[in-house]
C-alpha cells in the first residue's frame, strides 16, 4: 500500500464509528458503477441459455441438486 494510503487509511480509523461507517458506504458505492460492456455480455449469455433451454438443448437442475452440491454439512 502505497505511503499516501496508510496516510488516508490511518486518517480514516481516528474518526468516529458512525464517521467512518459513512465513509465506508461512500467508498463501497463507489465500486458499484455498472459495467455496460460486462452487463451486455451476462444479457446476452442469459437469452441464449434461455433460447437452448426452450429448444430443448438446455435441461433444468433441481434447487436441491444445486445446494446438495455445495452443502459441506
């Protein structure tokens, strides 16, 4: 991290709980801009999976098959 942002970052912790917490949402907001270019590409993903799906090239998962894939209990 570069001299001038430990500055920043030291700055920041010295404020209040409620200061720091605005500037926290400030900051995440921040990153929240859409990406036109990646948003047209998931878009178009989408209609082609629904395209495969409705000519029959796609099937569908059960939720249950999906989560029973990831659950580590």
């Amino acid at each position: 991290m570069a001299t001038i942002s430990k500055s920043i970052v030291n700055q920041a912790l010295e404020l209040p709980a409620i200061e720091r917490l605005a500037l926290a949402e400030q900051l995440l907001s921040s990153l929240e801009q859409p990406e036109t270019e990646i948003d047209s590409l998931w878009a178009h993903e989408a209609e082609e999976r629904i395209d495969g799906y409705e000519r029959g090239e796609i099937g569908t998962v059960s939720i249950n098959k999906v989560i029973g894939k990831y659950d580590r209990s």
